[in-house]
C-alpha cells in the first residue's frame, strides 16, 4: 500500500509538461473506445507513469492508456481502463487515477463501469446514473491515511455522487434523447469471479441495483480530495449466476459506446 502520507500525490514526471485539466474520466471494460472523440490529445501508456499500479497482464477490455485533450469544451484527462483489487493490488493503489486527476488540477471526476445489472428492471445495454455505493471489496483506499494535513481521515459520503451533477446528466440525457435509468446503486466487489445466485439475491436484498469490480476506491478517493463525482455503469448482463464470458461484456460496450459518448460529451458542455 506504500506509507500513510503518500495519499496526495505530486505530478509524475511523464506528465510534466501536458499542463492543467478540468475534468478527469475513468472509462471501464470496453468503453476506452470513448477516449477516441479526444481532440488536441496526448496519449501516456499506464507503463510510463511512474506510481501507477501496473499489473502483468493488463485486463482485456482495457487499453491501459491516458489520454488528456479537448473534449465537450473541457481540458480532459480520460484513462483507458483502471487497475482492480482482483489484480492484487490493495484499495490505496487502484485508487491512484482519482489522485492523479487531482494533482493534474481536476476537480470534477467522471467514473464509468460495467455492470451486472441486479435489480429485475435493469437491461443490457441500460445505462445507469449512479446515486450511492456500497462498499464490498473489505477495503478502503483511505486506511492508513491521517487525513488533510493530518486532520480528520472521517470523510462523509451521504452525496458522494454529487446531486447537482446528477441532475445535470439527466438533463443531458433528456436533451440528446440517451435513454438513462435517473438512479441506482452500485455494489463493489473484490472480484474476479462473477456472482454465484445466492450472492445476487444477498446483493437485491441489501439494496443494490447493479454489480462490479472497480469504482468504489476511485470514488471514495476522489471525495476524500474534495473532488465532485459522477457515476455511470453500463448494464453489460443480468446478474444471475449464469455462464457469461467477458466478451459479452466488451460487446455490450462497444454497442453502448456510441450513446455514453453523447451523453459524456452533452454533460461536459454544460459543466
């Protein structure tokens, strides 16, 4: 996890000189596509970034690569991908793109996914604006850390999906035609086997809408910097307990790609 203070991080030499960015995006399992719409961009593979989690095999889906440029009229830095728990890596470390967002000056931070969907009304294909988590890895990026300036480490999450935003995607979402589910709540789990039924239904029963592997630290990260997230999982498949490989779940991607990127691009123009 490295030492308690190496929570807020300086810019990494690979990206001295790419300059200031508004927004940060984190583009899950077969959306890195979106980053394509980029313009004015500069592209560093994960692998040059010196502190970022890197893994032997990066996950299929992923291209392991950040891209900063113009996009919807804001000054972008959108990874390609992110690291996971399942990875062996502890909560501190794949949180690190919300904490290079930060030190690159972003303050709003857009996380994507793709996600079981575990609440009956949910659909491939659905896209879904996250209004809450819960947290199911048995970690915390925030463990060890003493907080600002070795303050308070007690960081609130009532709004760690910030209402204003999502009241301004679902504004987007109505003015580009998007089809969006307004809310639901996203389980994070460690990974990387897919839920077995009874998982499921623990997972309905206790409240949650959808289902993956990743955002949750990069959220609680984010927040944690003072950061303001937005939070939008891409139904993939039902979550059921049934035979799926993960090539249905970048298909799904890909045939979403095209409606999250207008969605993206209309929430950034009204930022």
């Amino acid at each position: 996890m490295g030492s308690t203070d190496d929570f807020e991080i300086a810019v990494p030499s690979a990206l001295a000189g790419v300059g200031a960015v508004d927004v940060a995006l984190v583009l899950g399992s077969g959306l890195s596509g979106l980053a394509d719409a980029i313009t004015d961009a500069t592209v560093v593979p994960f692998g040059d970034i010196e502190g970022f989690p890197q893994s032997e095999r990066q996950v299929v889906g992923h291209a392991g690569k950040l891209v900063i440029g113009m996009l919807g009229g804001q000054r972008v830095a959108a990874f390609q991908g992110r690291v996971h728990r399942y990875q062996g890596f502890s909560a501190r470390q794949v949180s690190y793109p919300s904490r290079l967002a930060h030190a690159l000056g972003a303050r709003t931070l857009i996380v994507t996914n793709a996600a079981g969907g575990v609440s009956p009304h949910l659909r491939p294909g659905d896209l879904l604006l996250i209004s809450d988590h819960i947290n199911l890895l048995g970690d915390n990026p925030l463990v060890g850390w003493p907080g600002p300036e070795g303050g308070n480490p007690f960081i609130p999450m009532r709004d760690a999906y910030d209402p204003a935003l999502r009241a301004l995607a679902i504004a987007a979402a109505a003015e580009t035609g998007v089809k969006l589910v307004p809310e639901g709540v996203y389980a994070g789990l460690l990974g990387p086997t897919y839920e077995t039924p009874a998982e499921v239904a623990y997972l309905h029963g206790i409240g949650a809408d959808v289902v993956g592997m990743s955002t949750v630290p990069e959220v609680i990260a984010a927040r944690a910097l003072g950061m303001r997230v937005l939070g939008l999982s891409l139904v993939t498949n039902v979550a059921a307990g049934v035979e799926l490989a993960h090539q249905e779940v970048l298909d799904v991607g890909r045939r979403a790609a095209v409606d999250m990127s207008r969605l993206l691009v209309a929430i950034l123009d009204r930022l």
